[in-house]
C-alpha cells in the first residue's frame, strides 16, 4: 500500500499555516472538556462551566510543556544541545507521551490545590478523557508520515515517504485503535463497575504501558536511540515500569475502597 500522502497542512492563510497535527491537539482536548463536565455534573463535583475549562487549559500547557521536554530529555538531548533554536520548534514534532503525561499530573496537582479538591476523584475523570486525545494525536503521527513502524511484508504494509521504498508497519494507526477507542472503552467499563478513587487514573496507566510495550515490537525504534537495552526501545523501556506500577496501585486502591 502507498501512503495517501496528506499534505500536512490543512488551511494556509497568508504566511499562516494550520497543521492537522495541531487540530489533533485541539479536538483532543475539546473532547476532554466535555467529558469531564458531564463527570464533573454525575459526580456533584463543585465545578462550573468556566472552571472545567480553565482546568483543561492548565493540563494542555502541562502536556504541551511536558511533552517536549520529555522528548529533549529522552529521546534527542544532545542534538537540542547544539541546536538550542530548534528547543521551540514544536510544529517540527518531537513530543514525548511520558513527558507529557508528566506535565498532565503536574499540572492537575497545582489545579486541584488552587481549588481545593480531591486528586483522585477529578483525575478519573481526566483519565478517562485522555484517550481520545490520545487517538486523535496518533492519527496526527500517521498524517505527519512520522513514528511508522518496521519492515513488513503483511498485505497492509505502507510504503512512507521517508521510510525508504519498504512496506511497513502502519503502527501509528495501531496506537490509534489501543490507546483510543479501546483503552476507552475499558477506562468506561472500570468507572462504571469500580467505585474507587483512583482506579481509573491507574488502570490508564497501566493499560498505556502495555499497549505502548507491545506496540514497540513492530514500531522502528528513533534513528538517533536504536535499542536502548537487550533489543528493547526507549518506549519500551519507560512502559514497562508504567504497567507494572500501575497494576500495583489497581490493586492497592481497590484493597482500599475508598470511595469520595
């Protein structure tokens, strides 16, 4: 199969340009507002309108500002390092999930002190919207012909633009489907079944860390990394601590009940 090669831009306004990896972003959390209010109203949580979307605000300058830096730090330090300029070139790519998710929990610490809320029953509910806009930003990946996968000779093999004459991989469509509709759909069934706090925010976790593990097995590692240790990527080797940990602390919250 031939990459539809998608012109990545999808509206071109003078010197302006708007990037479907940027409306990606936007529809992500767009959603998330919505999902979060109707969480917000089901669980009596004292929030309005005005103040849902000055949380979702906070998360996206969180991931935003996360998400970068996890990608400097993790995965391309020493080119930032002699290109320092480059530090700003969000529209370039280069965004980190882990680094990300790292400025979303950040960020929703200083949220809920300002407010004073519980942690734990407001994150559920941001866990719970989160994979949508993890679906929406992997197909970002697979318009942008970025993050494909390896060599396959499977009848769905893609021949990217800059993945060499080779069919490979469509692995940003792959995430696309875990981390989206069906990482949802789980997170939606634990909420609606589990009435601990916290469970939600640590099943997203630990279900992330698995799908991301097993993904990796056909995604080709960054050119820069390769493997990182015993034929593992760095997307592997910063999952599995996620999966691990976050299966640990299912189990301990719900050996703790706690309801809110």
């Amino acid at each position: 199969m031939i990459f539809p090669n998608i012109d990545p831009v999808f509206l071109r306004l003078g010197p302006l340009e708007f990037r479907w990896y940027g409306l990606m972003y936007i529809c992500g959390f767009v959603a998330a507002y919505f999902i979060i209010l109707s969480g917000v109203k089901r669980k009596g949580l004292p929030l309005n309108r005005d103040q849902v979307a000055d949380l979702i605000f906070t998360v996206a300058v969180g991931v935003i500002l996360g998400g970068r830096l996890g990608y400097i730090l993790f995965y391309n330090f020493d080119f930032y390092l002699a290109h320092p300029l480059k530090l700003f070139a969000v529209w370039e790519g280069g965004m980190s999930f882990h680094g990300g998710l790292i400025g979303a929990l950040l960020a929703s610490i200083y949220y809920v002190r300002k407010f004073k809320l519980g942690f734990y029953p407001l994150a559920d509910l941001g866990f719970l919207a989160a994979p949508v806009g993890l679906g929406f930003g992997r197909i970002g990946n697979f318009i942008n012909g970025e993050l494909y996968g390896r060599v396959t000779d499977a009848p769905w093999g893609i021949v990217f633009p800059t993945g060499g004459p080779l069919p490979r991989h469509p692995s940003q469509l792959y995430e696309a489907f875990l981390e989206g509709p069906i990482m949802f759909l789980i997170l939606y069934q634990v909420s609606k079944r589990v009435r601990c706090d916290g469970v939600v925010v640590w099943s997203f976790i630990a279900l992330y860390g698995l799908f991301r593990f097993l993904v990796e097995f056909v995604r080709q590692p960054d050119e820069q990394l390769g493997f990182v240790v015993g034929g593992l990527s760095m997307g592997q080797m910063l999952s599995l601590p996620m999966f691990l940990l976050g299966v640990a602390m299912v189990c301990y919250r719900c050996r703790r009940g706690k309801v809110s």
